[in-house]
C-alpha cells in the first residue's frame, strides 16, 4: 500500500510539472480535477483505514490482557482473609492434599488453628487430658527425651504392656503427607489418632457388651484405645484381671466412649471430695471391683434414704448423718447389689470377697453426664 501511494504521487507530480511547463489542450484541466478529486478520496480512506485500525487494537489489547492475567491467577493471588475462609472449610484429607501443593500453603495448611477445629469436633468428647499427656510423652521420645513420667490410667498400664504401633488403617496418602508436619503440632496429633497409631487412654460403658457380660450393665471402665477407620470404630484394651491377660474388646462403637473424668489409676483408691455435699436423690459414680486384685470400674447409682427415714423431703435429715445409703436400681428388691452403705467421714475401700469392694465416690453434676447414664438403663432389672 505504501508503495501504491508512493507511486501515484510521483506521477502525479510529474504531471502537474508538465502541465506548467507545457501548456496543453483544455481537456487537460479536467483531468487535473479528476486528479486532485482521486488523491482527496484516497487520503479520506486511508485515514478511515488507520482509525479502524486503532480502534480494533484498542479493543483487543485488554481481551488479551485480561485472558493472560486469568491463565496466571492462583489460589495464592486470593486475599489472605479469602483464602484462609477457604482453608476452614477443607476437611483433614482435604488440608492434606492442599499442604502438597507448594510450600506457602503447607505452611497455612498445617497451622494448629485449623486442625484444632476438628481435633475438637471429632476427638473432643473422648480424648481427654490424659491422652494428651500421653500424647506429650510421646512427642518426647520422637525428640530423643527419656524423661516422661507417665501418671494414672497410662503409668499403670505401661507396667502390664508396650504401647505399640499397630499397622495403620488411614489411607496411604494421609500417612504420607505427615511427614511435612511437625511431630508436635495438633496436625501429627489428629493424624496418629486418626491411622490408629497412637494408643490413648479413655473410658468404655458397658465394658464387653457384644460379648454378652450383661454383669458389666451401667459401668465404665479404663481402657487404651486405638481407632480403626475402615469400621469406624475401636479396639479396646482392658487392665488385667487378677492373674488373667488383658481382656480386649474390638468393634466399640463412638457412644459407648468417654474421657476419664479423673486421672486416677483403675487400682487406685479415687480421693472423694463430695462425700459432705450428698443427700437423697443426688445421682453418682463409685468406684467398685471384684477383689483386690481387679482394677476397678465406675457404677452408676444414687444417693437413698436411711431406713430409719421415711422419704418425707420436709423432715428428712439423711444428708445430716455421717451414714450414707448408695442404692443400685438396676438390680431388683432384696439383692445383695441393690444397696450399700458407706461412711462420710472416714471413707476407705470398704465390702468383702464375697460383694466386692467399693472405693471412691464422684458426684455427677453434669446434665451430659446423667443423661448418658440413663441411655444405658437395661430393659431389665437384674437379680
């Protein structure tokens, strides 16, 4: 095009210089109109051309823009708020998968904020302050420290066994991702519960249930437990009884777990501060075992009235004497397990070899306690 133009202006300049120098017949001054009207036209369209031109590149240079700026935006070009709202909705294997990424978000991905949530939603109700010592010492050891002293529930049962690694249920690619996270933060921690690694003291109502001991009805007891995924439920190990093995129970269900309400050992003698406080009526948890060689167990019961009292609440003085009846309703009238009395002042394990042995006592004072209790109630009195 540049050249056309070039052209036709040098011959059109080549023309007028001939048109002054040699004049010619008057039909020429007609084509120099048409000339001059031609080169008018042509520079008109020209300049139209480049308008259009400009116009068209205009438009498409944002569209190109735009379209490179979307193919490089990430998840990181978010807002911090944005992104963290994001995060706190993953659930664990989806922080896990999004902690692989890239290093910036393993960082934010493995922050102890986040899992805390549902270290609290899924483990709250039944791992409790002794699993977390537990879990403490076994941080310990990770870091090459000897020095751990276990107490309770755990101190005891180290004496009887290892705690060992059992081979883990968790999908392979959760276990893998651990190794980015530090060994002690909740992260590791929610995530050894989660594979059934990590072994943690709680407590079992109705101890043995699938295997009919309805003897066990309206109890709890000390166990280590170990979280199977594929069932969604827990293997159960028990203290010994006497000279026996340690019992184990598979197949425990969420509901029937709870986190010891005392770090006390199930062969230790639980120190009861609430033996002043009760009078009829007040609903509670005593310790109890077969003989002195079996660990004890939690039973439910309530606080009775005195034979010498009527039950009249106006002239009732129970909570006075220094007696206190413990009644057992899951059991009928007139068995040796309905009622047992014990002594406020100098409470001590006190029964025989032949009805077992009582020991510490615990007033329940929590709604969620009691109404648990009551969702145990057997069909049926026992004998």
């Amino acid at each position: 095009m540049l050249l056309f133009l070039i052209t036709c202006s040098f011959s059109f300049i080549l023309f007028y210089k001939s048109l002054t120098l040699n004049p010619l017949p008057s039909w020429t001054c007609e084509m120099r109109l048409f000339f001059l009207c031609f080169w008018k036209n042509l520079s008109l369209n020209i300049s139209s051309f480049s308008s259009r031109m400009s116009i068209k590149k205009k438009n498409l240079t944002p569209k190109v823009e735009s379209v490179e700026m979307a193919s490089e935006m990430s998840v990181l070009d978010l807002p911090d708020l944005v992104l963290e709202c994001i995060l706190e909705k993953l659930p664990p294997d989806g922080l896990c998968r999004m902690a692989s990424v890239c290093t910036t978000l393993r960082d934010k991905c493995i922050s102890d904020h986040l899992w805390e949530k549902h270290m609290k939603s899924k483990w709250g109700k039944i791992v409790g302050p002794s699993a977390y010592q537990e879990w403490q010492c076994h941080i310990a050891s990770r870091k090459g420290s000897i020095f751990c002293k276990k107490r309770g529930l755990m101190g005891y049962l180290v004496n009887l066994w290892p705690i060992v690694l059992i081979r883990s249920s968790f999908s392979n690619f959760v276990i893998k991702k651990t190794s980015f996270s530090p060994v002690d933060s909740v992260m590791s921690w929610y995530l050894a519960l989660e594979s059934g690694k990590f072994w943690f003291p709680a407590q079992v109502y109705n101890r043995e249930l699938q295997n009919g001991h309805v003897g066990f009805m309206l109890s709890c007891y000390d166990a280590v437990l170990s979280y199977d995924r594929r069932t969604d439920t827990f293997l159960a190990r028990y203290p010994a009884h006497g000279t026996r093995a340690s019992a184990i129970e598979s197949g425990v269900t969420w509901d029937r777990l709870r986190a010891p309400p005392v770090d006390t050992s199930p062969h230790d003698l639980h120190v009861s501060d609430c033996l002043n406080d009760l009078q009829p009526g007040d609903q509670i948890e005593i310790q109890w075992r077969r003989n002195k060689e079996f660990p004890y167990g939690w039973w439910y019961g309530v606080v009775g009235h005195l034979e010498t009292c009527d039950g009249d609440a106006n002239y009732c003085r129970c909570h006075d004497s220094d007696t206190l009846v413990l009644e057992f309703n899951q059991y009928t009238r007139g068995s040796r397990w309905r009622r047992t009395i014990v002594s406020r002042k100098e409470h001590r394990e006190e029964g025989n070899e032949a009805d077992g042995f009582y020991g510490g006592i615990r007033k329940l004072c929590s709604n969620e306690e009691i109404s648990m209790w009551r969702k145990l109630w057997p069909a049926e009195v026992f004998e």
